[in-house]
C-alpha cells in the first residue's frame, strides 16, 4: 500500500473528539492550511472549530468517507474501540490508502487490533499517542509517541510536527502506547514525590513559590513541578488530564507489566492513591489533586490555608 505524504491545501483530515486536549490539536492543523472535519459526541463541542471552519460529521463512518488522515483522540479503549472499529466507526467509512491515527493513550494490544484490521481493508494504521497536557496541546509542544510502519509514519510527520516539538518513531504498532505507558509510570510515582514536596514545605512553614525557585532548576525539578507546582499553590486543580483518565493509563500499565511478569510496586501504590482521588469525587480534576487527597491524610486543610 502507497501513502502520500501530507501536504497543507490538499490532504483532508478527520478529527474525532474535541476535549480538553483535541480541540487546540485540530486547530492548529486548521491554522496550518489543513481541511478539517470533525465529530464529537456532543456537536456544542466542535462550535469553536466549526466557526474557524471545520466541517461537521454525524459519525465517525461519515467523517471517515470525507478523509485522507484520521485523527482520534477520546477517553478509553472501548471508545477507541467504538469510533474506529465499530459499525459507524471510522474503519467502515474509511477509503483505500486511508491513514487511521489513534492518539488517545490506550491499550498497546487494541492498537496492533485496529492495525491488523486497517490492513485487511487496505488501510494504514498509527498509535500515536502524546505527553504535554492541555498546556502542551495549547502551545503546538506535545511530545508525540508514535508506533507504525515507517513509511506511513514519516507520511504523517507534517501533521505531527503541526501539533507537537518531540516526535519519535518507537517502532511497529503498539510500540507508541508501549513508550506512552513508560511515560505514566514516570509521571504517577514522580507526582507524588512533587505533592509531598508541598506539603513538607508547607507545614515547615516556608514560602512554597520562593522553594520553588530553588529547588525547580536543579536535579529535583520536573515539568510536574513548574508547570503544575503553580497551580497547587493557587488552588487551581482544573484538569488538564483527568484523574479519571490517569487512573485508566495506570490500569493498563499495570496489567502490561503483569503480562510481562514485571514488579512495579511504586506504580501500584500510586493507583490506590488516585483510586482514593476518585473516590473523594475528584475524579474529573486533574492529576495534581493527588495533592488534596494527600493533604487530607496528614489533617491539613489544603484550599483553606
């Protein structure tokens, strides 16, 4: 199968799911020359792009038909699952030499299922997903983890570096989700540490922003630190990752590293910690609200100090 390297002005692209991440994504694609159609489950949602000129589709199917690349980020496998390999799914609308780009972070094994099933239709298939956040997406500096075949890949680097400054081809399918759980282990246990950090130095009676100063530029600093360390001290816990999507990385993280026959203890302790974020009702936050669960462990009224 030929595919023909994206261009502004001629490829069409098909942007499934508008949230807190895709809809900065798709447009910059459209402030770079691409066409665009969309689909989210809740049209309100697409209104900021429909009026920058995108296109509106009734399904993932119909969007599909009109396409050349196909973008899909949503919350979890059975969405994956439902908008691309179900019976108004963009595989059913999708033409020959058709480019599938799955960017939600989900499970490596469905991403080589939808690979497999792309190729039996005559259609190409990436997992490619991303690490930034809604920061990230807003700012055209997602990190972009990409599995696939490298001729297919290296079709879709225009779009790619459109939307993201870190893109990197990890290998076959299924290799993107694989670097993409390494990146939530990273991210799970290193949140904690940033978290526990705060309130130390809190309770130690120090001025958290002047501690940041210090300590952010040296061999303790993170983007977890700088760029949501601010947004902890202000109260500020608006997601941008989900809690609730975080615990689902870890999940499959989780159960990849059991296939593998892997111990990850510090990645278990931080599931049963943001399992507690959820139950607190949390949930829909972002992931630095693990900071008020574990403030309230230690007694300390976080928001009202």
């Amino acid at each position: 199968m030929t595919v023909t390297v994206a261009k502004p002005g001629t490829t069409r692209v098909g942007w499934i799911g508008t949230g807190v991440m895709g809809s900065s994504m798709v447009g910059h694609l459209i402030a770079a020359g691409y066409a665009a159609t969309v689909y989210t489950r809740t049209k309100e949602k697409a209104e900021p792009l429909i009026a920058k000129g995108a296109k509106w589709a009734a399904s993932p199917k119909e969007l599909a038909a009109q396409s050349d690349v196909i973008f899909s980020i949503v919350g979890f496998p059975s969405d994956v699952r439902e908008v691309l390999l179900g019976d108004n799914g963009a595989l059913a609308g999708a033409k020959a030499g058709a480019v599938l780009v799955d960017m939600t972070t989900s499970e490596p094994s469905l991403a080589r299922e939808v690979y497999e099933a792309a190729k039996a239709k005559g259609v190409h298939s990436v997992d490619a997903p991303v690490s930034g956040g809604d920061i990230g997406a807003k700012n055209a500096a997602l990190s972009i983890m990409i599995g696939g075949d490298k001729d297919v890949v290296e079709a879709v680097t225009p779009l790619f570096q459109v939307m993201g400054k870190t893109i990197v081809h990890q290998g076959g399918p299924g290799a993107g989700q694989h670097t993409k759980m390494a990146n939530q282990i990273l991210i799970s246990t290193g949140m904690i540490g940033v978290c526990e950090a705060l309130l130390y130095g809190y309770k130690a009676g120090l001025d958290l922003p002047t501690v940041l100063q210090s300590v952010g530029p040296g061999a303790a600093g993170s983007w977890s630190l700088t760029n949501l360390g601010p947004r902890m001290m202000n109260n500020n816990f608006d997601p941008g990752f989900f809690v609730e999507h975080f615990i689902k990385d870890m999940g499959i993280a989780l159960a990849e590293s059991k296939r593998m026959g892997l111990s990850l203890p510090g990645l278990a302790l931080a599931e049963q910690l943001y399992l507690s974020v959820k139950a607190k009702g949390w949930g829909r936050n972002g992931t630095h609200a693990l900071l008020l669960a574990l403030s309230e462990m230690s007694g300390i009224d976080w928001r009202s100090r």
